[in-house]
C-alpha cells in the first residue's frame, strides 16, 4: 500500500497526516488515496491496451460519488447490480452507455430504466430473466442489449463464500445447457445478443483460472458461431485479488490482462472486465481509536471505536486485514492483541493476535479497507456510519458526512 506510509513517524495518505485526519474529522473515519485509485485503474488500462473493450469498474467494491467521478474522468465503465447503483453512476458523471447490469434478480423497474438510459449491456444470468427482459422491452418498443452470464464449472480455489464459478453457485447459467438459451434469445425480436459473460471468484492470485474459463469460454463461442450466433464480446468479470499480507503474492495486473487479450488476438471479440477490489481495496484504510485496553490474562483485548457494523470482513467471511499503529511508539503495553469492537456480538472484532505496543487514545489504521467495507457497514446497535475522506496529494476532501444520530430514525415513525 504504497499511498499510506510513515512521514516523520506519522502514517500518512499520500501527504496528508492520518493522526490530523482523525483529529479534524473524528473516528471511526474511511480514508481513500485517489493517487492510488487512478493508478490500480491504469494498470488495467495498459494491459487492455489498443484492444477493443471496456473496464467496467464493479460498483459495489465501493460507492461513494466521489470514487465514482474519479473513475467516470478516467474513462472507466461501471458494473452495476441494482437500480440503486445505476443511479449512483449517473449522478457521478459515469456515462450509460459504459455500464454492463449484473446481478441475479433484475426487476422490472430496473430493466426499464437501464433501457431508458441505454445501457451498455444487460448480463443475464437466467431464462427467466431472459423472458422479463425481453417482455420489458416489447414494451418499451426497444432491443435489450444481452450477455448470458456463463457458470464456466471452474474452481477459483478461493474463499467459498466469494467463489462463484462453480455449478453449486446461485450465479449464471449452466456451461452445459447455455446454448439453448443463446438459441432461444436469438429468435426473440426484442433481444439483441452481443456477449458472453463470466465471473469464477473474488480475490484470484494466478492467472491460470481466468486463463481456464476464458478457453471454455471461447470453444462454446466457436460452437455459436457454427449455429450462426456471432458475439461482439467477451466479459471475464472481475476476481483479480490484492496483496492484504507481506505473505500474499502482488498480482501483475498489466500482465493478467495482457494474457486474457492474448487469447483473443485470432478472434474479433473485444473484452469486457469488472475490477472492483483490486481497484479500491488498496486504496483505503479505516482509521480507529483505542478506548480501553482489557486483559483477562489468556488473552489481551484492545477496544476500539470501530465495530463490525463498520467493517464486517473479518467476522462475515475471517478475511485478514493487516492492523498498523498510526504513530509507533514503545511507552504502551506490548502484546499480542485481540482488535475488538463496541458491538454487543462475540464476533466483533478487526483482527486476533496482533502483535502491537498500545495504550488508550492511540490510533490504529486497518489497512486494505477501500473495497466491501463501508459499502457493508450497517448501523447496527443504532450506530452512525463513518466519514468518508479523498486525499489527493496534501489535500483532504470530505466525500460522505459522518450520520448523525437523528438521521438513524429520520424514516421511522411511532405508529398509532
């Protein structure tokens, strides 16, 4: 995480001190580089090179306006899930016909907005969705652009709960049987097919699954092409993982990219990809503040501001997340600590075993927290979500206030 570094023994984003941050704005408190946002985003860029295609940047790694805008001006597309994050792109300044619609249950509603706003792409994931789709947009007198999401059977050896290439996942059509449904959509008046989309996991180190899925992805577009279905595309989603620990492998970015063109070099497809936490994780910290130190004498506990409502990571699926003091010192007490919150659930922690000199009142950055971290937090036991901050060099720019209590029932009423 090159952007957050120690500056006179101070961590800093970029230039700007966290310890002043966390001093102006309160804690718990997100903190986004922009500087390492555009360059994740960049590195994505070089590797698509002057081949056709777009990078479509995954919504829901995270969705402040701000992170949205930075991206829309580098000329990023947007991968979006819901209405919600439709919305959002538009009123960031991301462009409509630059945004591909995931996600398993698309209603109406939404179907009918996209097509208003002339989306890039629709990725269907069922033939039930295929035939809303599809009655949506007789309606509309319009053609719905479609990509079949294509479950490939391939293992991206990752957590189970992020893996979602495999026949057991709720996630796209069977390999097996997706022909028949790309020869059902091509005889319907108001679908336009133009893709094939795939997505085997979250958090991939090596290149080898995306090289295996986009092999049997590109020997079934072969065997469309026989039935006379040609595609404009290919769309390998996202998954490429993130260096959380000194043990973790860096992933070459440029360099996975550049293979999966590789394989397309023979063949007039472009290619679509969906990054999101290797664009965003990276790129952010969650500042916290110690209140108590407790020991029990198994185990030493440091208590601090930030819970699970603010960062569920850890005890939603145990991801690891590297804990760092913002200004090392040596006068606290030195241990191995457990990192716990203020929630009223024993899963309520940041990390275990952290080894750390800490007294009451010091600050401590949780690393990598820019992607599926505040975009998760909830305000459970009626807690405020965080601030957001955008640095960009020595100037901090606050993106999203810290809620205010009033705000938590501003929609709620006592009934009769």
């Amino acid at each position: 995480m090159t952007a957050f570094s120690y500056q006179q023994e101070q961590l800093h984003a970029e230039n700007v001190s966290l310890t002043e941050l966390a001093d102006t704005y309160g804690t718990p408190l997100y903190v986004y580089s922009q500087s390492a946002i555009e360059q994740q985003f960049d590195a994505y860029k070089q590797g698509l090179g002057d081949h056709q295609g777009l990078i479509c940047y995954a919504v829901k790694a995270n969705s402040n306006l701000a992170v949205l805008n930075c991206l829309a001006k580098r000329g990023a597309g947007f991968d979006i899930v819901s209405l919600g994050e439709l919305e959002r792109v538009i009123a960031a300044g991301g462009q409509a016909d630059r945004i591909v619609f995931s996600g398993v249950a698309k209603q109406a509603n939404e179907m009918r907005r996209a097509l208003e706003l002339g989306i890039h792409c629709f990725n269907v994931e069922s033939d039930a969705e295929l035939d809303r789709l599809n009655d949506v947009a007789k309606e509309m007198g319009v053609q719905a652009p479609v990509s079949f999401r294509v479950n490939p059977d391939v293992d991206a050896k990752t957590h189970p709960y992020i893996s979602t290439g495999l026949r057991e996942n709720k996630f796209g059509i069977d390999i097996r049987s997706v022909k028949d449904t790309y020869q059902r959509a091509a005889k319907m008046s108001n679908i336009n097919v133009v893709g094939m989309d795939c997505h085997i996991g979250s958090q991939l180190l090596e290149a080898k699954p995306f090289e295996d899925a986009i092999e049997r992805l590109l020997t079934l577009t072969d065997e469309l092409n026989e039935l006379g279905i040609t595609l404009k595309h290919i769309d390998m989603g996202g998954g490429i993982g993130v260096k959380y620990s000194e043990d973790d492998i860096e992933p070459d970015v440029t360099g996975y990219i550049k293979k999966l063109v590789d394989h397309l070099k023979s063949r007039n497809l472009g290619l679509i990809l969906e990054p999101g936490r290797s664009i965003v994780a990276n790129a952010g910290v969650l500042l916290s503040r110690v209140e108590y130190l407790k020991d029990n004498g198994e185990h030493h506990f440091a208590i601090i501001d930030a819970g699970m409502n603010d960062l569920i990571r850890p005890a939603l699926y145990q991801a690891w997340m590297d804990i760092k003091p913002v200004q090392p010192h040596t006068n606290g007490k030195e241990a191995l600590w457990d990192i716990v919150g203020p929630i009223c659930e024993t899963g309520d922690f940041l990390g275990k075993q952290r080894k750390m000199s800490l007294k009451a009142g010091d600050l401590i950055a949780v690393m990598s927290a820019g992607a599926y971290s505040f975009v998760m937090a909830s305000n459970y036991n009626t807690r405020g979500r965080p601030a957001e901050i955008l640095v960009k060099d020595n100037k901090a720019t606050l993106v999203r206030k810290r809620e205010q209590l009033a705000d938590l029932w501003a929609l709620e009423s006592l009934g009769e």
